[in-house]
C-alpha cells in the first residue's frame, strides 16, 4: 500500500489523500516561511540594540538608555560635626546595551560619594545601582544652604538623558548647654537651644559613666530653647551630666559633659530612716515617696533622701495630702488643715487652704484656693453648685479627662426641722464631704453634696 500525507483544507477537516510529493512541498514552503520571520527578527534585534551598525565589537559605542529615579535630594537639618548618609537617586539601564559612567561630584566639600556602595563604572542591561552620598558639614551655614551636584558621567547615551543629582543641605553649630540651679537643693535645670525640632534627656552620675537618666522633653519647633529637671541627686555631692538629643531627622548628638553640686537639706525636714532586705528577696526598680505631712521626702531604695518638698513656712499648720504624680511630671496635692480643726477651732488666717500642682523644682505651676473655689461656685450654675466650703479635704485625683476630682467638706447647722433632720441628736453643727470636679482651667463642673444625699 502506499502512504499517503495529509492535506489540510478550508473545511477544517483531515483528509487522507494527500500525496508524498504534495507533503514534501507544503514542508519547503513552510521551512522558507520560518526562515524570513528568522531574518526579519535578526533584523530588528539589530535595529534595536546596534542603531543599525554592522556589528560592531566595541561595546562602549553602542547607545543605552538610562532612567535616574531623582534629580534632587535635600539632606534636610544637620548639626555641624555629624553625618548623614543617605540614597539620594536610582540609577537604572532600561536599554540592551552595557551603560558606561564616570560619577562625580563638584560643590561644597560636604558631600561625598561613597564610592563602594555606589553606582560603578558600568550597569549592565536590565540592572540597577544607587548614588550614595554622605553629607559631613564641618562648618556651619545655617541660614545658607549648602550646595553640591553629583555628575554621573555617562558615555554611551543620548545627550537629552538627565546627567545629574543636585544635592542641598542646612548644617548648623550647637551651642552647649547650660546648667543651673533651681529652688530645689537637689534639682538642676538643664537647658538648652533644639536648632531643629526633637527631643532631648539628660544623663547624670556621680562620675561620666552617668548611671541614670531622665525622662525626654521634646519640641516640634526649631530655634526653642528645652529645659529638662535633673532630680533623683542625694545631697552635697558633685555629679556629671550630659545631654543626648535625637532630633526628627534621625541625627543624634551629644553635649559636652557639665558639673552640678548639689547643697543641702532644709534643716526644717529630719528623716530617720533605714533599709533593709529579707534573705532571699529583690526589691523591684524605684523611689519610695515619703509624706511626713509637713513636708514630702523621695528616698532611693537604700535609703537616701534624693527629693524634698517644703509647702509652706514655719509655722504653719496645715498638712500636705494625698499627693499624686501627674503624666507630666508634676505633683498634684491638698494642703489643708486636720479635719478636727473645721469643728473645734475657728478658721487660721495663715492656713494655705488650696489644692497646688508643682514641679520638680518645687516651683507651683497651677493652684486654687478654698476663696477662689467658693468664688466660682457662687456663680456657678451646675446642679448642687450652692454650696459654701470651709477646707479642702484629704484628697484630690486627678482624671484622665485633665480634670481634677477634689474632695472638701462643709457645715451645716442640722436639727429636727431642717432637712435632712437630726432626730437623734441635739440641733448642732455638723461636718459633711463635698466633691468637686474642677476642669483644665480650674472652674467647677460638677458638684456633689453629702447634705443632699442624705433621707
């Protein structure tokens, strides 16, 4: 029998009666096709990658082309002395061809490439590679910018293609900071001037080793001056302090080191103390707070006085309570008389009678007076508002709202026919607690009075 090709015809269907011959032709015709696409392929991959030369072997010549992802970059804030190092561009070769590069740089001698993290002096096709640049100021220019441009220095692409990176920056000195002293015996202010916004905290200890730090203090401003409190220092001793500033940039620097002496404990405060530690036990991290009444004492956990507060003068005999830490640092406290004093003796016309915010430095940043609270409740017109107070009371807490929650108490004259009656008792003076909700300018919202609860 004699095999027979296959000829495929319009009607899409297989028939079997295609002769050899027929099949060898349909197979020449098909090679001599597949062969011009070939040629027109070859064609245009020269077209594309040689700008129609003949071939050349000389890679240098043959044109790339090149993207640069910038044609700027602003290093932003620095202080003189320190360094920034940063990718200021990306370079890529989107062609066919090898790129071939020289990068420079010309301007202020601030800046540098560094050169082994940085584009080389050739891309491959398809690869990239980026400009790293440190910008070091030795010397200040604040308010002139400092000025440079990176020059890529290519050889092989269209003379239109972007060439360079301009760079800028602002450096500035920063002057040391100062160190004084407060009304505390044992408090330092540390000040000094955040060219840029940033924060800032202060190292200290009795050597350079500085064996404790304080909490930060921060500024969105450039140009302001930022003090930090430096407390936690026992009496009569010398210590060492820096300070450390992170800016929002991400530069950090460190001050000079600086000297403080502590003075003395007020002869008006004694604290007798001692510490000691069970067998076998580790006392948490900490300070212990001391109220003695007349006056506040904050102890290390060996027992040093490290903190004082005195809130009024000799003689005075009021007594400091329920003291707390407010999220700034401050303290928030009552200073007030004994209770027993409202019913058996008359008001003192030295009494202090006020609820007081400090701060480290003893310094008073906000208070009240039991006059000026009796004051705003007098034109006050909150519901249970009428009501006359005579000391504030054991208490104050502060809310998260920034709100100041105070206890007081009142007198009211009680007997058989006032309301609420006194039925079991002779008609007579009687103390009862009032609550006080103060907000953050110290004017009273709410008001709660015992004498209005009562059946």
């Amino acid at each position: 029998m004699t095999n027979r090709g296959t000829r495929y015809h319009n009607s899409g269907r297989f028939h079997k009666d295609t002769s050899p011959v027929d099949t060898a032709v349909a197979s020449s015709s098909v090679l001599h096709r597949m062969s011009a696409i070939f040629l027109v392929m070859l064609a245009t991959i020269s077209f594309a990658g040689c700008g129609g030369s003949s071939g050349t072997s000389d890679s240098t010549n043959l044109p790339a082309s090149v993207t640069i992802s910038a044609s700027s970059y602003d290093f932003g804030d620095i202080v003189r002395g320190n360094s920034i190092t940063q990718i200021v561009a990306i370079v890529r070769n989107i062609g066919l061809n090898t790129l071939h590069l020289n990068p420079t740089i010309s301007g202020d001698p601030s800046y540098t490439i560094v050169s082994d993290q940085s584009c080389g002096a050739t891309l491959t096709a398809g690869a990239s590679c980026g400009m790293v640049i440190t910008y070091n100021p030795m010397t200040a220019s604040a308010p002139q910018v400092q000025q440079a441009v990176v020059h890529m220095g290519f050889t092989n692409i269209t003379a239109s293609a972007l060439q360079n990176i301009d760079l800028t920056g602002i450096s500035v000195a920063l002057s040391p900071g100062v160190v004084t002293a407060t009304g505390n015996p044992q408090v330092a202010l540390y000040t000094m001037t955040m060219p840029f916004p940033g924060s800032m905290r202060v190292k200290f200890g009795t050597s350079t080793s500085y064996n404790f730090t304080t909490s930060s203090v921060s500024t969105d401003t450039g140009g302001q001056q930022v003090s930090v409190f430096v407390a936690g220092m026992q009496a009569t001793t010398t210590y060492h302090m820096t300070a450390e500033i992170e800016f929002d940039n991400g530069i950090t620097v460190t001050d000079t080191d600086h000297t403080f002496t502590t003075q003395a404990i007020p002869s008006r405060i004694t604290l007798n103390s001692s510490v000691s530690t069970p067998s076998g036990l580790t006392p948490q991290s900490g300070v212990e707070m001391l109220n003695a009444l007349p006056f506040l004492a904050v102890t290390d956990l060996s027992g040093n006085v490290i903190w004082t507060y005195l809130g009024f003068p000799a003689g005075i005999l009021d007594y400091i309570q329920g003291v707390k830490m407010l999220p700034n640092g401050d303290f928030l406290m009552d200073i007030s008389p004994a209770s027993s004093t409202v019913i058996n003796t008359p008001a003192s016309t030295s009494s202090i009678e006020e609820i007081r915010e400090i701060d480290l430095a003893g310094d008073t940043i906000r208070d009240i007076s039991i006059s000026q609270l009796n004051a705003e409740l007098a034109v006050t017109s909150c519901t249970e508002c009428n009501v006359t107070l005579q000391y504030f009371s054991h208490d104050v807490t502060p809310l998260p709202n920034g709100h100041w929650l105070v206890l007081a108490n009142t007198i009211e004259y009680l007997s058989s026919t006032t309301t609420p009656a006194l039925t079991n008792e002779p008609a007579q003076n009687v103390l009862g607690d009032v609550v006080v909700d103060l907000d953050q300018n110290l004017q009273p919202v709410w008001v709660w009075n015992t004498f209005n609860h009562l059946d």
